[in-house]
C-alpha cells in the first residue's frame, strides 16, 4: 500500500537537486553572512561623526545603495537631533522614488499544513490546537471572489512547507486564482510566499505567471536561526539562504527577502537585509530585492516561543528606526508593512518609508469566504481571527475601504496597479528605472486609473468622495498633457473601460 503523502519522502530528482544546488553558491564553503564581521561593523559605528551620518544621508537622497558600514553608522546614532534628519532624508527618498502612492495587496493563506518547527509559528507541526486543512479548488474560487468583491486586485498566496501543499498544488491554486473572474472583477497579480524551490521547480513557479517570489530568511543569525528552527527542511539555514538565487536562475527576477524582527538583534538583522540585497546585486547583474519586509513577532496560539520570550522584541521606536534606514540604505526597493501592525504604526511606517502595505486581511484557512470544503466552516474566534487555523494574530483587521479612505486623507493615492509585471518591467528594467528615480513616471499614472476604477466599482460614498478630490489634485499638479491623457482614461473607465494602463 502506498505511504500517504504526508509521509512520502521527496522524489529522487528532487533530493539530488537539492543536494547539488545546497552549496552552489557558497564561496570557500562559507555563505556571505559573516556573523562576527556584522556584531564587529556595528561595534566600530558606535557614536559616529555626524558628518559621516550626513554623507551617507546625502548618498542615499542621490538614490545611492549605502555600504553596510555607512548603514552601520546610522544604525549606532544615539542624538535625537540627528535621528530627525535621517527620518527627514527617509521620506524625502521615499517621495523621490515612489511618490505619493501605496500599493495594496491582500495575503490569501492556502494552507496550514506544515512539517517544519518554527518554535514561534501556529503551523508548526506539533502544535495539535491547529486545525489541518488545505483549500480545495472551490474553496480558492470562494475566497478569491470574496476578495474580488472586496476590490483587490493583487494577491499574496501563502502556504506552509508540506508535501500536501507541493508544487503542483501551489501552481493549480494559483491557476485557480486567475481563472475566478466575477462582474467586480479579477486577480490580476498573484505574488507568492512559500518554502525555499529547487531552480527546475522555480521555472515551472515562474510558468504560472507569477508576480514576486517571496523567502524570508527569519534571522540572518547563524545560531539562533539553528535554535528556532529545530527540525525539518527548514532547518537548513544554507538552503533557505540561497533560496531568491535559484529563484533567480530559474528566471523568476522579481524575488522579495524579509526577516522576522524580534528573533535577534534588530540593528544586526537590518545589516543581514543590507548584505542579502547586496549579495543579490552582485550575483544577478545588479538586481537587488524587488521588496523587503520586516514582520514584527506577533503571538501565536501554540507557539513555543513569542514576543513574551524574546528579549529582542522590537519597540515601537526602534520599528519606526529600522523602517528609516531601511528606505535609506535600498532606496529602489519596496518595503512592505502588514497588518501585523495596528493602524497608527501602519501610517506612520507608510509616511516614513514603505510602498507597500495589506488591507481587509483575513489569514485563518478560509477566513474570507468563511465557507469552505476541505476543513469545518472557518469560524471567528476573536474579532474576526480564527485562532484554530491562523498562524499568528493580526493587529488591524480594518477594511479595505478604511485603509484607502485613511490614505486619501494623508494625500496618498492607493494603487491597485498590476501593470509592472504584465509590460515587462521587472528585474532590471524595474532596478535601472528606479535607481534613476523613474518609477513614479509610470507608477503614478497607474496608480491614479486604478484608484479610479477602486472608487467606481468598490468604494462607499464618503471613500470614493476623498479618493475623487486626491486624484484631482494629483491632476492638477502633473504634467498638463499626460494629465490631458488622463482625463480622458478616467473618463473611459466611468464609462465601463477597465485595466487601463500606462
Ligand atoms: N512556510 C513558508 C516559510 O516558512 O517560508 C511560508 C511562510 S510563513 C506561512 C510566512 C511568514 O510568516 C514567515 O516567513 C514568517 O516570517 C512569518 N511568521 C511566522 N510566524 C510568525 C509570528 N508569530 N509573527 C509574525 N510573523 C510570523
Ligand atoms: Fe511552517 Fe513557515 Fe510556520 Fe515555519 S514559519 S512552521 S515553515 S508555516
């Protein structure tokens, strides 16, 4: 009889992949993260001449990448004085690059099953308070609806490392994501966070159509990443290292890194970013990251391990520090904030540096459509969270309508804009763009049309009254005839047009 497949073990080739691409990119045997090279650049940064600062600020509003030991130093600045003018540079790259915009997408968990031990996580696979379930085809179609109906259109798929939750059934639930189409619409970006591929599994990712691949590396710390991470494939901090360079070779080059805040030291994770972006850069003809994210460790029911144990937990003022260096430090590379983090740390974090943020999230198994097949009907233990099939609790659980009515009041245009990946413009046509301060040529436009499709399709009527009066001021301040060209395109999609597009 055959074994099930949750105790299969990985097909041959996949083992010898594996094998064969594990050290493929180690030089001397040693991966690029030095642990007592970065404890020593920080040590040397303590107290740093503000001149330095000053100068690396000013690399950094020329839309320079700063070096680690310029990274280092802004890092170590202890005056508040001069914490000011790096929060100042920080918007200023931000608006210099990105302009008035921010991008929203919403996280679609497909899966809970998981046979890693994350000590921190809900899905780890001791944890038997956790419900086991895996969305079945229709479950996908109900939860993408339900989605659409909310007016997304940018997608995050997320699912636990299992053989029940493989490759195939990652690129038939994506496949399933872009063929649910309703009157309210459709996916039109799918972006994807799962365990670390093999290069032949990453071109057959990249065939589905994907937007970004997603792989955090949690800690860039050797031993506490071995100790948090005790069994299963995930254990092996090399295979998950290397993880966004296969990805590239496989040709996926719109790849995300991220690390988990709160496991170690903040200052040595956000050098651990800095070295991973940098590394990415010299492997892969200068792409870098297309986004970086930043969780902060939330609780989870059934972790071992959660903010209460760590003596690394991240405050407030130290998440609003490492958003700012993070912005100065990549300054053509995204930054996502999500809604792990409640609504006035959202808006800050948005004004200070990100691009990127989640709105209406929901991250239990099924939690959208709350009616689901494959595992009892998602219930809401707590305020719309479902303790029994979520990995982690969420702090702002607002519809997406609050977040946009709350960015139009900031002056900030949310986008909704898929374009990117659609005309070609990833890796390094994305990189060469942004580095040259570009992007916001495109984005800014698109940004505006498919607000502007948001507000007539989804929006309620104190929303689409703020979101109308953005745009028109955006207008007013463009260029008079791309604004021309525009408002004509607006005046198309009152009219029906849909996925207008620069
Ligand atoms: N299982 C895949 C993996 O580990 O790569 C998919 C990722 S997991 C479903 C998504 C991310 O959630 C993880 O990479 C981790 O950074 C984050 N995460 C896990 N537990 C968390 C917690 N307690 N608080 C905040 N974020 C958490
Ligand atoms: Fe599994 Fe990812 Fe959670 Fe680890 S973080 S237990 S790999 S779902």
């Amino acid at each position: 009889m055959p074994a099930p497949p949750s105790l299969r073990r990985p097909e041959l080739p996949q083992v010898l992949a594996r094998r064969q691409e594990r050290a493929r990119y180690l030089r001397e045997d040693r991966d690029f993260i030095d642990d007592e090279a970065i404890a020593a650049l920080l040590a040397a940064a303590r107290r740093p001449e503000p001149a330095r600062v000053r100068e690396a600020l000013a690399r950094s509003l020329a839309l320079q990448r700063l070096e680690p030991d310029e990274a280092a130093s802004l890092l170590m600045v202890e005056d508040p004085e001069l914490w000011a003018e790096i929060f100042a540079a920080a918007r200023g790259v931000k608006e210099k690059v990105y302009g008035p915009r921010v991008v929203t997408f919403a996280p679609l968990y497909l899966s809970n099953l998981c046979i890693n031990s994350c000590l921190y996580c809900g899905f780890r696979r001791e944890n038997d308070a956790q419900e086991r379930c895996r969305l079945s085809p229709a479950d996908v179609r109900r939860e993408v609806l339900a989605l659409i109906e909310r007016g997304h259109k940018r997608l995050i798929v997320v699912y636990g490392e299992h053989p029940r939750s493989s490759l195939d059934y990652m690129i038939e639930t994506i496949e399933t994501v872009y063929a649910t189409r309703s009157e309210g619409g459709e996916i039109r970006r799918v972006n994807v966070n799962a365990a670390p591929l093999t290069i032949a599994e990453g071109e057959r990712l990249k065939q589905v159509g994907i937007g970004t691949y997603q792989v955090f590396q949690e800690t860039y710390h050797h031993e506490t990443y071995r100790r948090l991470h005790p069994r299963g494939p995930k254990a092996d901090y090399v295979w998950r290292l290397y993880a966004l360079h296969r990805a590239q070779e496989a040709g996926i080059d719109d790849v995300a890194i991220g690390a988990l805040f709160g496991l170690y030291d903040w200052r040595y994770e956000v050098l651990g970013l800095l070295h991973h972006a940098i590394e990415l850069e010299r492997c892969f003809g200068g792409i870098g990251p297309h986004t970086i994210s930043f969780p902060r460790l939330e609780p989870a029911a059934g972790a071992l391990w959660g903010p209460q144990d760590s003596p690394y937990r991240v405050s407030d003022e130290d998440f609003r520090k490492l958003v700012a260096i993070l912005r100065l430090a990549v300054p053509y590379t995204g930054l996502i904030v999500t809604a792990r983090e409640p609504a006035e740390m959202r808006r800050e974090a948005l004004q200070l540096g990100c691009t990127q943020t989640d709105a209406s999230s929901r991250i239990g198994i099924g939690a959208y459509s709350r009616c689901v097949d494959s595992c009892r009907p998602a219930a809401a233990d707590q305020e719309g969270q479902d303790l029994h099939t979520q990995q982690f609790l969420l702090a702002d659980l607002r519809e997406l309508d609050d977040v946009v009515h709350e960015l139009a009041g900031l002056g900030l245009l949310t986008s909704f804009c898929t374009a990117g990946y659609r005309c070609g413009r990833t890796g390094s046509r994305f990189m060469d763009l942004a580095r040259q301060g570009k992007v916001r040529d495109f984005c800014l436009p698109n940004a505006i049309l498919t607000l502007k499709e948001y507000l007539v399709d989804h929006a309620s009527a104190r929303t689409r009254q703020a979101g109308e009066r953005l745009i028109e001021q955006h207008l007013a301040a463009i260029e008079p005839r791309l604004a021309g060209r525009l408002r004509e395109w607006l005046a198309m999609i009152e009219n029906g047009a849909r996925d207008l597009r620069i």
